[in-house]
C-alpha cells in the first residue's frame, strides 16, 4: 500500500520507538523522568531513611544535613522519607484518574459522536459539568462521603471525564462523515463492525495524548484539594498535605514546602513532556516535519 500525494508516491509511514526517540528526545526525557518517579514510589520503604509517621518534637524544625537530607517538620518528622512516601499518593491518584477517565470518556464520547440519536442529550450533560470549576465540584463531591484516597479519586475523575468525551466525539464526528463510513453504512454494514475497524483505532491517538494531560490534571487537583484540608486524610503522606502543614514555617523552614513542591513540579513536567512528545509522534501532520 503506498500513500499518493499531489507529486510523488511515498511509501507507507511506520512507526519505530527507536526513531521516534532518537528524533524527538522530549518523549524519552520524559518517560525516563516518570520511571524514575514511580520506582521511587513502588520502592518507597527502601529509599526511605526514617519513619515518615514518627513524630520526633526533639528533633522538629531541622535543617537538610547528614542525618535528614530535606530536614524536618513542626512535628521532628522526615521530610525526605514522606516526601518520597507523597510520590505514592500523587501517582495513584494520577494513574487512576487519567485511566478510568479515558476509558468512560472514549465510551461516551464514540457514543455521541456515531449515535446523533443520544448525542445532544449527554453533551449537555458534559457541558453542564464543564461549567463548573474542577477543584469546587471535586470539594462538593467530597464533602458528601468519608474523606479518603477513593472518593479523592472519584471525584477528580468526573470533571475530567467530560474533556476526555470533548476530544473523542471531535474525532468520531469527523470519522462519521467519511464517504466511505457513509456508504458502508447505506450498504448494510453493521455499526459495531464499523466501531472496530474504522472509529476505535482513529480515536486511540489523541485519547492518549488527552489522558497524559488528565493526569498531570488530576495530580495538581489532588495537591489542591490536599492543601486546603479537602483531600486525603492529614495523616497520610501527600505532597499537598506536606505543604499545607509547612506553610505556617514557610519563613523559619522553607524546605518543608519547596521541596515536596519541586517533586510535584517535576512530576506535572514529565507527564506534560511525555504528553507533548506522544503528539509530536502520532499527529501526522506534525510527524512529517521530524
């Protein structure tokens, strides 16, 4: 098969990982970046030097040094070990958003995309939660359970769910009014056959570029949430409990928030690097450029 253009016949386009890499070292970067983070998380009892729920008021307000890398806190614990302990919290909350997310919004999104019948319906519905800001309808969803990492998680995923479904029946809609769909329908074919062979695969690309951006998304969100006491429980270690609680020392001990802040930072760059690499690599038309 050969792809003809106005001038010249070029052969067919494959995707390697390697020339992928080698051209674009934004995706290489940032996957690298991001398996250093989740090996830190997995291997967190390991890496850690203390008890990162040891209270030590003997020790409280230390500086980085030999003993504690990245000092202590107001209550004498490690900032390094919890620190390091965050990073599970962040990546959970992370992953877990940006896959359940994707999976429910490519649903929807073929959904109202190929079946006009529903479309306007749930596109309304989509709208309607668009409309309201992420952190305020995270904070609603969460003031109506037990505070806890699960319903952290579920209520991130539904404001992002509608931006993922946006992006999906973007796509489908364009697939849909392809001559060729139109007459394969006019032809009898069935819908779940033309799902498969021709909408699924041409809705994969973007949704996973959108799911990247999902879950640096949710990470920020999760921080937020965390920070203002509507997140996980305080006593659990997460980047934006560690800031919270360090902010009344900012001035007398300014590691215990610029520090866990830096891991957040670094952690939303790697997605977002990730994110815009996958782009790069898998829009055509942005691939014929590198």
């Amino acid at each position: 098969m050969t792809v003809i253009t106005d001038d010249l016949v070029l052969p067919p386009r494959r995707f390697s990982l390697w020339t992928g890499i080698r051209r674009n070292p934004t995706i290489a970067f940032g996957a690298v970046m991001l398996a250093l983070l989740i090996l830190m998380a997995v291997f967190a009892p390991l890496i850690a030097t203390h008890d990162p729920f040891k209270i030590a008021p003997v020790n409280r307000l230390r500086p980085p040094s030999e003993r504690w890398w990245f000092g202590t806190d107001q209550f004498g614990r490690d900032v390094f070990s919890r620190t390091i302990y965050g990073a599970r919290v962040s990546l959970i909350v992370g992953l877990s958003v940006a896959v359940i997310s994707s999976a429910l919004g490519l649903a929807l999104g073929i959904a109202c995309g190929y079946f006009k019948r529903i479309d306007g319906f749930v596109m309304r519905i989509m709208d309607g939660l668009m409309a309201i800001p992420s952190i305020l309808l995270a904070i609603a969803l969460i003031t109506l359970a037990r505070p806890g990492l699960g319903i952290v998680i579920v209520a991130i995923i539904v404001p992002e769910v509608p931006r993922v479904v946006r992006v999906v029946r973007a796509v489908v809609l364009s697939i849909r009014s392809q001559p060729y769909i139109e007459s394969a329908i006019a032809g009898g074919t069935r819908n779940m056959k033309l799902l498969v062979r021709h909408v699924l695969p041409n809705t994969l690309a973007p949704l996973i570029v959108q799911s990247t951006y999902v879950c640096a998304s949710a990470m920020l969100i999760e921080a937020s949430l965390s920070f203002l006491g509507a997140g996980v429980p305080l006593e659990t270690p997460s980047w934006g409990n560690i800031i919270s609680q360090g902010k009344t020392f900012f001035q007398i001990a300014p590691w215990t928030i610029l520090i866990p802040g830096a891991f957040l930072a670094v952690t939303v760059l790697a997605v977002n690097l990730l994110g815009d690499g996958l782009r790069d690599r898998l829009d055509p038309r942005l691939a014929r450029r590198l």
